[in-house]
C-alpha cells in the first residue's frame, strides 16, 4: 500500500507550515493561521472523468 499525499498549502490562509494533527487520520494543523482541517476521498465519479460538455466548435 502506498503512502498518502500530504497537502501542499493550507486550504484557508494558503500558509506552508502543516504538520499532521493526532485526530485522525488526514487531518492536518496549519501553525500559520492556527487551524485543523481534515482531507478525505470521497470515491470516483460514476459518470468517469471525461466531460463531452467542454464546449468549442464541433468539426
């Protein structure tokens, strides 16, 4: 199993300095702005990751 990405920036303040929070797992403290936050996959979409409704000219 690989490891986890860790977040490169804070989702609040934009700040670098994370560590990872004893709560749980991916959760993250920022010691910028003084946050906790918590990042988890949801799953993947049914419909895939195509989109036929990018719009442009049809040729």
């Amino acid at each position: 199993m690989s490891e986890r990405a860790a977040p490169f920036y804070c989702p609040y303040c934009g700040d670098e300095d994370l560590r990872p929070n004893e709560t749980g797992h991916g959760a993250w403290e920022c010691a910028a702005c003084n946050r906790a936050f918590q990042l988890k996959f949801l799953g993947l979409l049914a419909r895939g990751a195509a989109r036929n409704d990018v719009g442009g000219d049809e040729i």
